[in-house]
C-alpha cells in the first residue's frame, strides 16, 4: 500500500471526521460546564469515575486506573486530583489494609457538584450529537455513538 493508496485515504478520513466528532462534542460540553459549574470536561470525568468506587474489594481504584478512565497521564491526573482537592471536592486518606496506597474519594461537595453537572453535561452531549448529525460527514458517527450500550 501506498500513501496515495483509496483505502488508506478513506482511512485517514474517517479518522479526521471522528477526531471533529469529538473535539466538538468536548468544546460544548466545556462551555456548558464551565459556565455553569466552573468545571472543566476532565474535572467532571475525574469526579464522574472517582464516584463510582465502592468500599467492597477492588472498589477503589489505582491512579494508573483513574488515569486510563479520564484518557491523562499519572502525572497529569495527579495534578487534577489535587486541584480538586484543594478546591474540596476530593479526598485522600490511605488504604486501611496496604499503607502505602492512597485512595482518593469524592467528598460530599464534590459529590453535590457532580448531581448539579450531570444534567448539565447530559444536555450539552445531546446538543453536541443533535448538531453533528446535521453534518453529513459527521451523522455516521453520531448513529455509531449513539447504538453503543456500554455494559458499565
């Protein structure tokens, strides 16, 4: 194959079009969420996957996990952690059972925040996919997204 090769052309397209898929979809939720919650798409995530931890075993979960669900770096994800921290709206305390881990919850302000986001979020994901689907180039890939069911 060749670079001038259809297939891979048709390739590199699609890839294109999936990338304006989510940059728009991200860029109206950020709006959305930092105008009315001063909460940024990966605050929001990061308050999202944290709430879903559970005391029961494997309910908490490792930084690198945290990272991989918020799509960060460790480093990254470590300094989000801590500016919610510092804004109150995480925890950390260390594992009871392994005192070298550090477990990070979601304090009942941030837990708070996130039940004013979510609709908020919600809404400005369906306004997103509404707009992309009016795109030819894009309604593809919003019908895609939108027969996904994520077993969670």
């Amino acid at each position: 194959m060749t670079a001038t090769d259809p297939a891979l052309t048709a390739l590199a397209q699609g890839w294109c079009a999936l990338s304006l898929l989510h940059e728009k979809i991200e860029a109206h939720i950020e709006r959305a969420l930092q105008s009315e919650h001063g909460l940024s798409v990966r605050e929001y995530s990061l308050l999202e996957t944290l709430s879903r931890q559970h005391d029961g075993p494997g309910g908490h979960l490792q930084m690198k996990q945290v990272a991989d669900a918020v799509v960060l770096s460790q480093s990254a994800t470590t300094r989000l952690v801590t500016r919610l921290e510092e804004r109150g709206l995480l925890t950390r305390y260390l594992c009871p059972t392994d005192r070298r881990g550090i477990y990070t919850d979601v304090s009942p302000a941030g837990l708070a925040l996130l039940a004013e986001a979510r609709p908020t979020n919600d809404a400005a994901l369906r306004e997103a996919l509404d707009q992309a689907a009016r795109n030819p180039r894009l309604a593809p890939l919003v019908e895609a997204v939108e027969s996904l069911h994520v077993q969670g």
